[in-house]
C-alpha cells in the first residue's frame, strides 16, 4: 500500500492511491462489504460509534467501508492541488448515493427550506429540470430558470429576490454543451452570500475543478464517466464545509435514504482508477469527431466547445483542460431525420446515458428531454434534429465511418 505521507503530483496516482486503506486481511483491492449492519464488540464501542460523525460502521444506510474508500478518493480528485483560504490543501467531503437524482435530492434539501428559490438556467438535464419543478416546487421551494451567461440577469436577480439561496449550474450543460463562467458567477453569488453548486458530470474532476473558483459543492452522476463502463448506478455530492457535509447534509442523506451499495461502489472505485487514460482517449477522439461533423453537408450545426464557433469556446477553454468528450449536432431535416439517423447506426449504440467506453448516440426529442413540452424545450435549446453524443474510445476512423454512413442513409 502507498505510503500516506508519499506527496503525489500526479493525476493518475492520485486516482489509484488516494483513499486506499489497508484491509486487515491483506486483500490488495478494497473488498465489497455487503453487510447490512456492523458488530460491536462492547456497548461503549457501540456508543463511540453512533457518537461519532464519521458513521462507517453502524449501519450500510448510513456508511460502509467500500463507500469510503470511494468518497475519499471522489474528493481527492476534486481537491487535488487545490489550496483553501489558508494555503493549506483543500479537504473535501464526499457522500456516495444510489444515483445521481438521490445526490441532486440531498443537494436541494439539505440547503434549502419552504419560502427559499433556487437559480439556475435554461438547458438541464431533464431529471434535474424535473426535480426543480415537480418537487421542490411542490415542497415550498421555488426554482427560477434564467441565461446564467448573462451575468447582470444573475446579479439582478440577486439584488431584488433575498429569497434566493443557492445557485445551480450544469456545465458543460446537457444536451446543448453550453458552459457557465464559473469564476464570474460564484463571485457574484459570493458578494451576496449566496450558495453555489456545480453538476459536473460531464467534465469530471479531470477536466474541471469548480472548487478551484470557490463554489460550495460539486455533484456528480457518478454512472457516467467516472464509472466509465455503465456496469452501475450512482451519485456523489461533495462539500468543502466538512462539518455540515457530516451533519446537515449527511442527515438528509440518510433520512431520504439514497445510500450507494457495496458492489456499485466496488465496481466504481475501480473505473475511477482508469479515469485519466478513458479520459485522453475520449477527448482526442470527440475533437476529430467534431471537426468531422463540422464540415458534413447534412449537419446543421455542431454544439462542441472545442470549435471555435460555439458560444462558450473562450469560457471553456479558461474553465476546462479540454472541451471534453461531450457534443451535440442538429441535422437538417428536423424529427424524422432524426429518428432515421438513429436507426441507421451501426457499430455506434443507440441508449441513452453516456460516459461509457463505446460511444453513445441518442435523440433528446423523443427520449431523455420526451417529458418537456416541445416550447419549453426548444427554449432550452433542445430542437426536433438534436443528437446528443458521447464519445466513446474506440477507433476513431471507425466511429467517423459509421457517423457518415448514418448521416448518408
């Protein structure tokens, strides 16, 4: 096992080593802990443990070792090299979750109550989208959707709603690949107290590091990349206020009951170690497939941040190491086109989801954004024509060929 006082300046170790406890049977890889409760040798140890903010070992609703090593490592990463207002390392807390809506849940609950809003934007994910409206809303705590890239709309809002008590972006956003000026944004929230958090899930801590600009929480859909095999379900929030990610935030966690499980977190501590390669290979990859689509005469338009014609290139590129594995593209011929395109791959797999090794293709329209109203999503950006993207690793000649094939007919 590394050596915890060993200074890590990579990445990649980090990915690997971060988190790791030695088990007491020796085992070289973390065992999956599949109990339901723990034992205790004496009542006081038993106190100790239910007494203690760090409840590992009372219960799995409540924390578990194969989650830990997991959390550990998921803040590691965010953190890593990052510094706090000391200059000491950052420290980050993490809370795994049955999936990426139980995090997003125990994000909303834990910071806000009846009477309070919440501001965020135009193109989300459909579940947070969802989320916001048919449950908070329902719950007393209203959401505003606003153009967060236009920074007086944000501040505006700030100034004459004090009800506002927390700001959430998604960026890159899902599906159009918009991205939000972290830095600008949180230093608008901050002059007037107000919470940020960030989804992002399509960038990963290798591509983007929100801490690094002051923001109060990150979330993740831990499903997607950060397992990268689409072998389990997931969430992850983390937190740089260690006290109330261990009482506040982990209270809401473990009453709404969105605990992870010991094999999901087993099997994604391990795609985390592979993180980086995934990474790399999935980005080379997304830019020639982008550069492809650019010049292709049945593409409308391509919604990628690494072309410099898209809205947010100059934001991305300060915000991000790469534009990332993420991409969407409108195809003349609108729904129909659409559908065909679909139907038409062949090496390529029509699903839903992303962040997976081979490369996903889906159409928003009719799938994941299905349940907004057609208005409601073309203000979102989200048209009939939309394909959503996720670059898998494969050879590249070869998902270029099938794109073309399908975009021919």
């Amino acid at each position: 096992m590394a050596d915890k006082n060993f200074p890590l300046s990579g990445w990649s170790s980090a990915a690997i080593h971060a988190g790791h406890e030695q088990d007491p049977n020796s085992s070289h890889i973390t065992p999956i802990y599949a109990t339901s409760t723990f034992v205790f040798d004496t009542a006081e140890e038993g106190m100790e443990r239910f007494a203690s903010l760090d409840k590992e070992k009372v219960y799995s609703r409540w924390g578990n070792p194969t989650f830990k090593e997991c959390e550990q490592k998921i803040a590691a990463l965010e953190a890593f090299g990052l510094s706090d207002e000391n200059g000491q390392p950052l420290e980050l807390k993490a809370l795994l979750h049955a999936s990426g809506q139980a995090a997003m849940a125990t994000l909303f609950f834990s910071t806000l109550k009846a009477g309070d809003k919440v501001l965020s934007h135009h193109s989300l994910y459909g579940g947070t989208y969802e989320l916001l409206h048919k449950v908070l809303a329902n719950s007393g705590i209203e959401p505003i959707i606003e153009d967060l890239h236009d920074l007086e709309k944000a501040e505006e809002w700030l100034q004459k709603d004090d009800s506002i008590k927390l700001i959430h972006i998604e960026t890159p956003a899902n599906p159009t690949i918009r991205c939000v000026d972290i830095e600008a944004l949180t230093q608008i929230a901050k002059r007037y107290g107000k919470l940020v958090s960030v989804d992002n899930t399509f960038a990963t801590p290798y591509l983007q590091q929100p801490f690094a600009y002051g923001v109060d929480f990150v979330f993740h859909s831990t499903t997607k990349f950060l397992n990268g095999h689409g072998s389990a379900i997931g969430g992850v929030l983390i937190g740089k206020d260690i006290h109330f990610m261990k009482t506040t935030a982990w209270k809401w966690h473990a009453l709404l009951g969105g605990n992870a499980n010991p094999f999901d977190a087993y099997l994604l501590t391990q795609g985390i170690k592979t993180l980086e390669l995934r990474m790399e290979r999935h980005c080379h990859n997304a830019m020639e497939v982008a550069q492809f689509l650019d010049g292709h005469p049945n593409i409308e338009h391509v919604n990628y941040t690494g072309l410099h014609q898209h809205p947010d290139y100059y934001i991305s590129a300060k915000q991000m190491r790469h534009p990332g594995p993420m991409m969407s593209f409108e195809l003349k011929g609108g729904l129909e086109a659409g559908k065909q395109f679909i139907n038409r791959l062949k090496m390529c797999t029509r699903a839903v989801s992303l962040g997976t090794v081979d490369t996903l293709l889906s159409h928003p329209a009719s799938m994941s954004h299905a349940g907004l109203s057609r208005e409601n999503r073309l203000l979102f950006g989200i048209t009939d024509g939309l394909i959503r993207m996720s670059v898998g690793i494969e050879n590249v000649q070869d998902i270029i060929a099938d794109l073309d094939q399908a975009l021919r007919g």
